[in-house]
C-alpha cells in the first residue's frame, strides 16, 4: 500500500429504501489510524452507513474498498473489521473471559491462546486478571464497556467501528470513558470510525469529524477548523451556539443586518455581503465595550437573559426586532451583567467567517 493510500474507501455509495435515499453517493477516505468520528441529526444517514460499513445491509450502489480490496463484497463475518455496538450485545450470565474469547472461538483459535488473549487485553482496558472469571452481570457500566471494547480487539481488526457506545452512560463516566477511548487508540493504532450524535465526544476523540446532513457529507475537517470556518449555515449552527448575521449587498460590499462596520478592516478579511451569505461570530468571540472603544464590527443591544455556564456566563442580548445576539464572558469576579442593562457590543473581523450557504 502506497504511503497515501487510505485504509478505507467509499465511492458513490448510495442506499434506498422503497423509494427513500437514504444516503445519497457518498464518497469518503479514511486514513490509516486515523480516528474519524461521524455526526448528524437523526435521519441524517449515519446508521444506515454504519450498517453498510459492517455488512448488515447491502448497498444499492457504489463501493466500499479496504485498501486495493472491495470491502462490500464480503461477508460481514469474514470482515477484518469489528463492531461496538451501542447495547453492547454482551452475554449477561458468562464471564468476562468468555464473552473476550467469544469471537476468537468462534474462528476456532484454540482455548490456551484465547486464554493469553483475554488477559492481554484485559491489561490493555486496564482491568484486574481477576476479572477473567467475572460474571458479566456482576460488572458496572464501565467495566461494560471496556469489556465489549476488548473483545472487539480479540482477532486485531483492522478498524474499529462504533455506533453511539457511549449514550446510555451518565456523564462523569462518559466522559472518563471518552478520554480512555482516545488514549486507547493512540495506543492501539487501529482505525476508529466512531458513530454519535453527541459533537462534544466527536471534538474530544477525534481527529477529524464528518458531518451527515440528509444522506451526505455536508463537511469533513478538524473540529477546530469546521467549528471556525463552516462551509454552510447549517454547519455552523450544528457546531454550537452562533451569531448569523445576513448579508446586505444592497447597502454596500461589507454591509451585514444590525451591524456598524469598520469597512476597510472588513475588506482585508475579505468579507463581501455577497446575497445568501452570513456574517458568522462565536458568542465567545464578541466582547462588551467600553466608552470610546473600538471593534470592527459594533452593534448594542440590551441584557435579557444571563447563564451561568461553568467557567463561562451567557448572555441573551435584544436588538429589537432582529435576532438576538448570544455572548459568552469568561468568569473572572467581574459582576455578572445586570438583566434589562444596555449594553454596546464588538468584534473583530479576524475572528469572523462569512458563510455562503444554508
């Protein structure tokens, strides 16, 4: 395999449903190692992928290639890819080491080395020895989970898929598990390909996400680079709260609803208020100003609604009839701003993105 070449190809792939599409030819290269983790709102096609990907369903178009070879035309059991399933699919009332061995019996590996096997990856979810005679239904949550991740890992799959493993968890031991599952791969370099609804996991673990929007690849990026520059509208509310505010090509080049501009700051940027477009600020990125200062980009409002989010206050700002601009300050013993205060807003046009599409 040349150096470029990606572990795992889709080309075209299309699936239907009595008429429905629902995933619409969708293209997708996937680096090996590379832990890539694939979002969307319900409908948007990520299951049906993922059941693709696995071989429970077959398409009604296109390929799936695993380096030089067509993945889609083999079984799902003869597969060197393995499935975390969101239930986990354990068997409750055998042990640990049984449910570990399970998939390396079922390919007929003989019990001493399943045996070697299981304590293996025992150590490697970092899980006592003992554990190996462990009923399953005497086992916590997490122990669960790291348990179905082991024996995903008895036969050394060459990827790693996962659909929404973590769901049913409760917070602090979601996020426990969202940092072991990162270091799990960093120290396993297998491919992870990792199916959620949840973006705050797809930022924490992956290296790149995928966002689904009705059967396609609406962007695929970094989270730190589709969190700043989404390529459309629906992208950029999708990656969290936002301002949008809509382009005014009738009333100049640099002209966005609600805004007072600095002109010649907003032209280096490059920020044209083509027709469409959206003028994009982070809540985090707009500040409260003071007397006489200055921003490239101003509006004023006043104080509706404030939030206090950990480390962070969020504030509901009115502009009369136009949308209600959202800002994030940063908890430093500063009083927090009074309800109904008038307040004068600004950011600069290096912290901005113009959106050209919904």
């Amino acid at each position: 395999m040349s150096q470029n070449q990606p572990i795992l190809r889709l080309a075209g792939l299309l699936k239907k449903f009595n008429g429905f599409t629902a995933l619409d030819s969708v293209d997708l290269s996937v680096s090996e190692g590379e832990f890539l983790a694939i979002v969307g709102p319900s409908g948007s096609g990520k299951t049906t992928l993922i059941r693709l990907l696995v071989g429970m369903d077959e398409q009604t178009d296109g390929t799936i290639w695993l380096r030089d070879e067509r993945l889609d035309t083999v079984p799902a059991n003869e597969r060197p890819t393995c499935m975390v399933f969101q239930s986990l699919a354990l068997f409750p009332h055998r042990t640990v080491g049984q449910n570990i061995e399970f998939p390396l019996k079922i390919r007929k590996v003989d019990a001493a080395r399943r045996k070697e096997r299981a304590l293996e990856l025992l150590n490697l979810l970092r899980l006592p020895e003992h554990y190996y005679d462990r009923r399953i239904n005497e086992c916590s949550g997490g122990e669960r989970q790291r348990i179905a991740l082991a024996r995903a890992l008895a036969f050394d799959p060459e990827i790693l898929f996962f659909d929404e493993p973590l769901s049913a968890l409760d917070y602090r031991l979601r996020k426990t598990l969202e940092k072991e599952l990162k270091d799990l791969h960093q120290r396993t370099g297998k491919t992870f390909i990792y199916i959620t609804h949840s973006l705050e996991e797809a930022m924490v673990m992956s290296d790149r996400i995928a966002i689904m929007r009705k059967g396609q690849f609406e962007q695929i990026g970094p989270g730190e680079e589709i969190y700043a520059r989404p390529q459309s509208r629906f992208v950029a509310e999708f990656m969290g709260e936002v301002n949008l505010f809509p382009a005014r090509p009738g009333e100049g080049a640099h002209a966005f609803e609600g805004l007072a501009v600095d002109d010649k700051a907003a032209a280096q940027q490059g920020l044209i208020a083509a027709e469409g477009a959206y003028l994009m600020v982070r809540p985090e990125k707009v500040r409260v100003l003071e007397e006489g200062e200055r921003a490239d980009f101003t509006t004023a409002g006043t104080v509706h609604a404030g939030y206090l989010l950990g480390s962070r206050r969020q504030y509901e700002i009115e502009r009369g009839d136009q949308k209600p601009l959202i800002i994030e300050i940063v908890q430093d013993g500063s009083p927090p701003l009074a309800d109904g205060a008038r307040v004068r807003l600004g950011f600069d046009a290096g912290d901005t993105h113009l959106v050209e599409r919904d």
